[in-house]
C-alpha cells in the first residue's frame, strides 16, 4: 500500500499541483469526446435518420482533435513549469486545425447532411478546448484575452460566409464566445496558479539557501573573532619562549605553558562558535585586552566612565566583539608601545562610545584590509550602531564604536 501511495506523498507542494494540473487537462480530452464528439450520433432524428458518413467523420475528427489538444496541454505545462521552451509551432498547428475542424462541421452540415443541432455543438466544443489549450502557452493576459473574440469572430464570419441566417451567426458568435471566455479563464487561471506554485518553490529553497549561507558567513566572522587575537597571541608567546629558551632562561617554560593554556581555551571557544551559544562579555574582553597588550610590553590603559556589567547583553556582546578585533589589530599590525581603551555615556551626544587607539602604526598599509572590521560593522549594525576606523595623525590608528543610548536601555531583541 505504501508502494501505491508513496508516489504521491513523496511529492512537494508544486509537485503535487502540477500532477492534479496535469491529470485534469488530461481528463479534458474524454470529456471532448464525450460530451460533444457523442452530438454526431445522439442529436441525430430517428424519424429520418439521414447518411451517417458525416456523423462518422465528426466523430472522428473530434477525437483527434481531442487528442492533439491533449498534447499541446502537457507541452504548455511544460513551459509554464520551466522545462522547455513555448510550444510555438504547435500552437499555430493545432490553431489552424481548430479552426479546419470548425469549418469542416459547419461544411457538413450545409452541404453533406449533418443533422442540424449537431452542428453547433461540435463546432463549440471543438473551439473551446481549443483556445483552453492555446491560452496555456501564453503569459500576459492581454494576448490571453484576444483568443475568444477572435475564435467567435472567425466562426460567425465563417457561419455568413456559408449562407447560413443571421440568428445563426449572432448564435454561433455568443455560444462560442462565453464558453471560450469561460475555458480560456480556467486554463489561464490554472496555468498562472502552477507558475505561481513553482515559483513560491523556488522562492522558499532560495531563502533556505540564503539562510545557509547566512549562518555559514556568521560561522566565519565568529571564528575569526575568536581564533584571530588567540593566535595571534599564542605566536607572540611562542616567538617570546624561543627566544628565552636560546638563552637557557627558565621563563621560557612559563611561557609554552601559557601557550597551551590559550590553545585549550581556544578550542573551547571555537566548539562554543560551533554550537551557536558564545556571546562575548564585555567586561572579561576588557580586562583579557588589558592582560593580553601589557604581557606584548604595551602601555595598556583601560577607561570606564559606565559600567560594563550594567549594558544589555545585545550591547555588551557587540562591544565585546569590538574590543577583541581590536586588540587582534593591535598585537598583529604596526609596532605600538601605548594604547588607550576608553568608554564613555556621553547623555548630550546621546551616543555610548568605544575608543581603541594606539600607536606604531605604519605609515603604509602591511597587506590588503581583512574581513574583521566589516564584522564589526555587521554586530553593531544590529544594535543600530556605527564604527569608524582609520589614522589617527601621528602614527596613530583609532578605532571608534558608537551605540545609540536608547539601544543599551531597550530589551535584546529576538
């Protein structure tokens, strides 16, 4: 049973649409034979019965008709859905066939005995199924809406070209005119339904894409953010035992051990990244900048004129993050001596700042930007604040967070 069913449950949404789409225009096809192919036979007069060749010969061309409009349906489909190209030729062939059956029934029914009632019914069902299956290949509207007109317009005109009367030519007019219109709406509607489906589809795996790209390029940053200041420290102080170890100092085993201590908490912050949970406080990356730039032989001053521990945690997570990049700039770029962290509420500007400066810088660039500050420009950018970087005169580089005062006294947001 599972077997029988599992075809259809293993479908997605669009998929599912487009089968029920596709099975309906399908059963279009017995319904044209049915419904009007059977007019040959069943309108005919038993009083007076008349050849039957004619009838026959309808009947026929209907079903293929029928058939050949089956296949102009699925190859529309196929477009509608992207998977080929618009069916042209075909359309133009089963158009010119449509309008050959039309003029075949209103022939036989003038000159070769085709019972009159018969007629009209064959000729609308063979027009409408027609212009359904024609509407499919088309995208706007407007040319959607030329296609009944036109099909009423050349069969009234063909109806008058034969002689026939005037009630019978505005009778064809209208007759075909409303079922057309009332296919074509269906088969138009249908088609815009499964493109629209298709393209919700797509929409939906394209955002799940982006979403995966999204967490991959936060992965990065996080990484970065994390292993960028620890490596770079632990190649300072493995630089600084090699140099106590050539000396036969017995600091320099002091330093591997601090080395291994740093390589630990590394490892457990990157499996803290991959979890997704590492928020960065600020308070510990203060006091770790300070520890970190005094032990490289730097005059670090750290400068609170608010507290770190009273921020939200959003604010404190991004100035976290501010004050760890800058410190990874510090020990890798330039050959500072001095450098000054300073934070400050400052009411009247109604901004809270971050200010890293130090000195040493070169006067030329080492190597091509890296990716930490547009990170730093992201996190801030959630807390709607601003970050500004760049020399500072002097030798100096100063790096500048800013954050509105209204977003450290707001909830974090979800």
């Amino acid at each position: 049973m599972s077997k029988l069913t599992g075809w259809w449950k293993n479908r997605s949404s669009a998929g599912k649409v487009e089968v029920y789409t596709r099975w309906s225009f399908h059963f279009f096809v017995l319904v044209e034979i049915v419904s009007f192919g059977s007019m040959a036979f069943t309108v005919r007069d038993p009083s007076s019965p008349g050849p039957l060749a004619p009838s026959v010969a309808a009947f026929v061309v209907v079903c293929a008709h029928s058939v050949l409009v089956g296949f102009l349906s699925s190859r529309a489909l196929d477009f509608v859905t992207g998977r080929r190209e618009r069916p042209v030729r075909f359309a133009v062939v089963t158009s010119v066939l449509t309008a050959a059956a039309v003029l075949l029934f209103l022939c036989l029914r003038r000159f070769a005995g085709l019972p009159d009632a018969a007629a009209p019914g064959l000729a609308v069902g063979v027009s409408c199924f027609g212009c359904g299956s024609l509407v499919l290949t088309l995208e706007r509207v407007r040319h959607m809406a030329y296609v009944p007109p036109a099909a009423a317009a050349g069969t009234a005109a063909a109806v008058a070209a034969l002689g026939l009367s005037l009630n019978e030519v505005v009778g064809y007019f209208l007759g075909i005119l409303i079922t057309c219109a009332f296919l074509a709406f269906t088969c138009g509607f249908s088609g815009w339904l499964l493109r629209t489906v298709y393209e919700l589809d797509r929409a939906r795996e394209i955002q799940a894409r982006l979403a995966v790209a999204e967490e991959r390029l936060r992965f990065g940053r996080d990484l970065h953010d994390v292993m960028g200041r620890n490596l770079a420290v632990i190649a300072l102080k493995s630089e600084l035992a090699v140099q106590l170890a050539r000396r036969e100092r017995p600091e320099a085993v002091d330093q591997m051990i601090e080395v291994q201590r740093i390589a630990r908490e590394s490892q457990m912050e990157v499996r803290d990244v991959v979890r997704g949970y590492r928020e960065a406080d600020l308070a510990v990356e203060l006091e770790g900048a300070r520890g970190v730039l005094s032990a490289a032989g730097m005059d670090c001053r750290v400068e609170l004129s608010t507290p770190a521990r009273g921020l939200p945690a959003e604010v404190q997570s991004a100035l976290g993050w501010v004050v760890r990049e800058a410190t990874t700039n510090v020990l890798r770029h330039g050959d500072a001596r001095s450098c000054l962290i300073r934070l400050t509420d400052r009411e009247a500007a109604g901004t809270l700042t971050l200010l890293v400066e130090n000195d040493g810088v070169p006067e030329a660039p080492a190597g091509p930007p890296g990716s930490g500050l547009a990170g730093l420009r992201e996190r801030l950018a959630a807390v709607d604040g601003t970050l500004h970087a760049g020399p500072a005169g002097g030798g100096r580089f100063r790096l500048r967070a800013e954050i509105p005062l209204d977003a450290r006294r707001t909830e974090v947001r979800a």
